[in-house]
C-alpha cells in the first residue's frame, strides 16, 4: 500500500535534479495542460543547458518549450508541431538548433513503448514520406538551408506487412517528465481535466524522474480509484501549481451581432463556406469524422464551438481554439486518440493541402528550407486510407496562382496515395488511388469545365 508523502514544498528544490544534456519530458497541448510552473523554476538554474525537448509543439513565447527556448537551454527540441513557435522555426531554419519533427501520434506512441518496456514498434504512419526516407534534416549548417545540412535526418527502416508498408520506430526514453495534473492525491496519483490530458500521462509513465504540478492536493484516498488517470507508481515528486492558466485562442459561437467583415475578407469567408457545404455531403448520419465537429485528436469525441460563459482553458480543439463539450462527449490522451485514428476506426478524416496529386498523394506540412509548421497529426490521419476515407479540402490554386492539384507533388508528402477525395471552391474529385487519376464529379455553381481544366495541374477525367 502506498504511504509515502510525494510533496515537495518548494519547486525549485523539486527540479535541483535536472542536469545538462537531459532529455525532458513536458506535458501539454498548446497551452492546455503545459507545467509552467516547473519550467519556471528549471529556467532559474543557469547552469543547466543543452536539454532535449520532447513535447508536442515547441511552446510560445513565455509558455511550455518556449521558456526554455527563450533561455537559452534547449539544443534539441523532438516535436509533432513545432512551428507555432516563431523564435524556433526562425531559429531552426537558421541552423541555431536541433529538430527530430515526428507524427504526434508516434510521438505519443513511441513515449509510451518506452515506458512499456518496448524498444521499437512497427507503425504505418510516415510510410514512403519524409520520415521513412530521414530527408528532413534534424539540423542545417550555421546560417540555414544554403549552408547545407549539418545533422541529416534519420532514414527509417521498412517492411511489407500483410502488404501494407510500415516503418520502424524507436522508443524515446525520458530523463525527467515535467505535468500538469488537475488534482493529485500525496502518494501521486492523478487526474487531468479534460483536453489536458493529452501527452501528459504517457510522458509522467516514461521517465526516471517524474514531478507532477498540481493544481489541487488531496489526502490519499481522496480520489475514487475509479476515477485516476495516472497511478502513483509513476510519479516521484508533486509540487503545488502557481502559474495560471491561459487560452491560447479564443473562439466564440457566432451570436448575429459581429460587425460586417471587409469584403476581401467576406469573399474568403463565402469561399470556405462552399467548400464545406459540398464537404458535408459526404458525412452520412453516424460518422465519425476527424476535423469536422466531431473528432479533435488532442483527445476529444463531440465538440462545438464554446460561447462566452463556457470558456475553459482546458477545453480546446486541435487547432487550440475554446470549444464546449457536446452531450454523449468523451476525452482521452493522446495515445488513445491516435490508436483510433492508426486503427480505422474512424470513418471520414478532413485535411487541407499545400498540394495534392492525381494519385492521391497529399503535402501539406513544410516547404523546405522556408516555412515549418510542423506534421502534427496530419501524417497518422491518412496512415489507414483503405478503412478512413480521405478527404481534402483546399483552394483549387495557390495566392501566386500556381495549381496545387498536380500530376504529382513537388514537397514533402504527408502521405502517399492516401487521399479518395479533393474538394474545391470549383469542383469536387474523386480519386483513384489504385491507378492513379482524378475524375470530376460535379462542379460548384457558376463554374465551368473549361475553368476547371484552365486550374489544374494535371489531366481528369469527367464523370458522364
């Protein structure tokens, strides 16, 4: 039976373990969830650098990775999205730091192999991308991209399985895990509240140091065994929460009474809203469908647009936006969220492209050597495309005008022959994944083939 008292009365004797050249740990989903508390404290110590970062996207200014990132601390950062963050992406194109970019589904997955004892795992995302390859550099030369590369990527190994292709990724071991748990008993079990679940339980179960922020403390046996997330086994260390919660975007449900958008921006606004209307014409009553109102992969099922008296910032969507919580929701972890996605369970998944090709290959995650955003968890949302049907939904040309429907991709795919659908504010296309070709199913109002043709970068078919 657990007895041991975990508290730790000051936190910046809680973290006088963490030493130069860890790999740490951090918890959170854009600002839900992040142990800035512990980060703060770390940040004192100055003798402390050259840390490896692992989290799901390199933090913002002031918050999560970003504090130490502004400090100086970091010469690594292993994320999903970490271009969020301009001062890393500036610094990453620059050649000053070290990226590992990952799909934050095999992130979470290969946190969580680690701390299951499994040294390596077999996973469909990335398979014929980028990652399979390694050609994302983990570092370019002093001075960028046309310096040349200083660290290469890592080339992954792959097999056929069932003949479907897989690669092979390793298991990442932690140093120190930093979390932040909404309530935490004194033996240090924990539960998290809401989309702050996210990477934190897999995270505090794979290191050799684990200290959880907590913003409630209770005697043990205060929580209903039913009721923890994350067994005290794991947690070494809890120290009291003092650094506020945030919300990174807010986002309202429209009420009627916003003033009138310019007309540039009215035009944009009527263009996504065709788009999405055509969209909806795929979604039959029962789907479970990413990226439209249902699925966030941050660990949500049913999920709407919050209003003003339901911000909370511990429920966000994927894109870091306030939502509320429909009836029949639930939440869950990241591991959990992207095992539905890998595994099919999902029925339709909804992207936009940068680019997208006649045989379904879809970029729409970096430009090299000019603008990271990050692979997030667009990568494992087309990693099962015979089970989830793939949907794209994009502008039908670039802003200079350039198609970014083509005979085939010029960036870095995110997936190959994974897309079954392209929408337009033009025309909608099915996909022919097997033999490669697009076939024009309909057009939108006032659009004519002659356009359409005029626009797109490759030959169609037209549906008779």
């Amino acid at each position: 039976m657990p007895s041991k008292r975990k508290v730790w009365d000051s936190v910046d004797e809680a973290v006088k373990d963490v030493k130069s050249g860890d790999t740490l740990l951090v918890g959170g989903f854009g600002l839900a969830g992040l142990p800035d508390t512990l980060l703060q404290a770390l940040i004192k110590r100055g003798e402390v650098t050259d840390l490896t970062g692992v989290s799901n996207n390199a933090g913002t200014p002031g918050h999560g990775l970003g504090l130490l990132l502004d400090a100086g601390k970091m010469g690594k950062v292993v994320a999903s999205y970490p271009g969020g963050n301009k001062t890393f992406e500036s610094k990453y194109l620059k050649g000053e730091i070290s990226l590992e970019l990952v799909p934050q589904g095999t992130l979470a997955e290969r946190i969580r192999a680690h701390a299951a004892g499994i040294p390596a795992f077999y996973t469909p995302t990335g398979a014929n991308t980028a990652i399979e390859s390694g050609s994302i550099p983990q570092r370019y030369q002093p001075g960028g991209a046309s310096k040349g590369v200083l660290i290469p990527g890592i080339k992954k190994e792959a097999r056929e399985i069932n003949g479907r292709r897989y690669v092979l990724e390793p298991a990442i071991p932690g140093d120190v895990a930093f979390v932040r748990a909404w309530k935490v008993d004194e033996v240090g079990n924990c539960v998290f509240r809401y989309a702050a679940h996210n990477f934190s339980a897999v995270m505090a179960k794979n290191a050799r140091l684990t200290i959880v922020e907590a913003e409630n403390i209770v005697p043990a046996g205060a929580i209903s065994p039913n009721a923890i997330h994350l067994p005290g086994i794991y947690v070494d260390r809890i120290v009291r929460a003092t650094a506020p919660k945030e919300i990174e975007y807010v986002t309202l449900a429209k009420t009627g009474n916003e003033a009138p958008l310019d007309t540039a921006k009215a035009a944009k606004q009527d263009q996504r809203h065709k788009i999405a209307r055509r969209a909806a014409r795929e979604i039959k009553d029962g789907f479970y469908v990413n990226l439209g109102w249902m699925q966030s992969e941050n660990g949500i099922w049913a999920w709407a647009v919050s209003n003003e008296k339901e911000l909370d910032a511990d429920l966000i969507n994927a894109g870091k936006e306030t939502v509320t919580l429909l009836p029949g929701a639930s939440v869950f972890d990241s591991s959990e969220s992207f095992a539905m996605i890998r595994g099919g369970h999902v029925d339709v998944s909804i992207l936009g492209a940068l680019q997208v090709s006649q045989a379904g290959d879809i970029a729409n995650f970096m430009i090299p050597g000019k603008m990271l955003k990050g692979i997030g968890g667009a990568m494992d949302l087309v990693s099962n495309p015979d089970k989830t049907k793939v949907i794209v939904l994009t502008e039908h040309t670039a802003k200079d005008g350039s198609p970014k429907i083509l005979a085939e991709c010029s960036l870095p795919l995110t997936g190959a022959r994974t897309v079954s659908q392209i929408i337009t504010e033009l025309c909608a296309f099915d996909v022919d994944r097997a033999n490669g070709g697009l076939t024009l199913v309909d057009l939108q109002d006032g659009v004519t083939l002659e356009e359409v043709r005029a626009k797109t970068g490759c030959d169609f078919k037209v549906r008779e």
